[in-house]
C-alpha cells in the first residue's frame, strides 16, 4: 500500500510539472475545509454529532469532461462520549474517545454533466467521487487532566493471555465515497461542495470491539490498574462492551476551492 501511494504522488507531481512547463494544464490544486464526525460503537446513530473542524488538500487531473482522477490529504478529528448518550445503558457504560485523522487517498470523480472550468457551458455538476486510502489514528480519552493513548493499554485484553488477536494496527485502510457539486467561478477558480463518507475496516477507531469485558484482575496484572480501570468504566462486569458486528466509519463534508495550473488543454473536448 506504501508503495502504491508513493506512485501515485510521483506520478501527480511529474504530470504537474511537465504541465507547468507547457504552460496547458488539465491539472488545478485547491484547498478542502469543512466538518468531520465518526459513528460507530459511541455514537451509532447520530450523523453530525461533535462534528469537528476538518481540512486538507486537493489535487485534480481531469482526464476528460466527465471523468477527473483525484488524490487528496485530509486531516480530521473524531470523537465520542457515551455521557451524550440518550440511552441510560450507553450512560452507564461510560466509556469515551477522541482521535485525529491523516488520510491520503486516490480515486476517480464522476461527473454528471460535462464541466471544465472557464467554459461558457460546461459552468456546473453534480459528481460523484470513489476512493481508496490509508489512514492514521490514535485512539486516546481523558483521566483526570491528562490524555492518554488506549492502544498501548490493551483495554480489551490485547497484549495479555485473554487475547490471542494481539494489538489493533493505528494504520489502516479505507474507502472514501462521496457526492458534490461542482462550479466555475472564471477561467481558473472552481469551487466545490462535498459530503463524503469513509468505510473502514476496522473496529478500533474508538478503541471499542469486543462484546464483554475482559477479566479485570488479568488486565490489571499484565497491561496495569490502568488499563482495567479504561476497560471497564461501568462498574458492572455485565453488559457489552461494544459490538463485533459492525465496523467504524468517519464522514468529511465541506467545501473545495480549486486553481487551474495554467491555461486550458486546446483538445480538451475533442
């Protein structure tokens, strides 16, 4: 996967170059800013719940009218409290988390109508935007006045005889999918309106998996009282944890504004 994105950059920085130098460009860069949210087992249902501030950059490589190859870097933030809970079982459990997010991912927009910026027709789209990317997250929570990072605690046994599974990778992959709008606002300027979600595959991004509880004294003697403390904040050994079933997804919906890297490919319609 490394090397699959460090091709792509390669390949987005030569093509940009070379553009640079002929003085036509179908490639334009821009700036994202906007909201992100996540739902999974500490917030399962409410989309734009703590939604956080969010952005990155953009590049775009439109191969024809209808089609743009796309690769973005996008910082987000993610978080959730079972303290906001409506359900008074969720209240109890008490669990909570927070994590930033650095994905880079590449992919395709699909465009509605044809678009090219500065066009006296093409002005405006509907699209639509399939993705693959890789992101990094840190999982941590609040004890007392400090942040503390819940991977290296095994709260659900990892790292002890009770899990065999071993510690959840802080690196994975994911599918971003999206739908916008697209507008020209002259020759070199377009702006664009998204809201784009991101299925993972992983059940970590809270640092919440399992379905029960591990044996707290097995955590506290091989992970520390610390990690058993984390595990389990309900002060029940019954209920679950979480649920094994579903996976973590993390949402960004914002703005794009884009710049044309020189002057408009002469065949481009052809």
């Amino acid at each position: 996967m490394k090397h699959l994105f460090t091709i792509i950059i390669f390949a987005v920085t030569s093509t940009a170059i070379s553009q640079f130098h002929t003085g036509r460009s179908r490639s334009e860069l821009g700036v994202m800013i906007g909201g992100s949210y996540y739902i999974g087992d500490l917030n399962q249902y409410g989309h734009f719940k703590n939604t956080h501030l969010a952005g990155g950059l953009v590049y775009r490589y439109n191969i024809n009218p209808r089609l743009s190859f796309r690769a973005n870097l996008l910082y987000a933030r993610v978080s959730g409290y079972d303290s906001q809970a409506k359900s008074e079982v969720l209240k109890q459990r008490n669990l909570s988390f927070a994590s930033n997010i650095y994905e880079l991912g590449a992919g395709f927009e699909f465009n509605y109508f044809p678009f090219q910026l500065g066009h006296d027709r093409y002005k405006g789209t509907a699209y639509l935007l399939a993705e693959i990317g890789v992101f990094q997250m840190n999982p941590t929570t609040v004890v007392g006045d400090r942040e503390v990072e819940l991977r290296s605690l095994g709260t659900e046994g990892q790292g002890t005889s009770v899990n065999s599974k071993g510690y959840y990778s802080l690196t994975q992959i994911c599918l971003p999918l999206g739908v916008g709008v697209k507008l020209s606002l002259g020759d070199v300027i377009g702006v664009n309106f998204e809201f784009g979600i991101r299925k993972t595959f992983t059940d970590y991004l809270d640092d919440v998996g399992g379905e029960s509880y591990a044996d707290p004294l097995v955590l506290a003697a091989e992970n520390g009282p610390l990690s058993a403390a984390l595990s389990n904040r309900s002060g029940s050994p019954y209920g679950n944890r979480g649920n094994s079933t579903t996976k973590d997804w993390y949402v960004f919906s914002g703005v794009m504004i884009t710049f044309r890297l020189g002057k408009p490919e002469k065949c481009f319609h052809q």
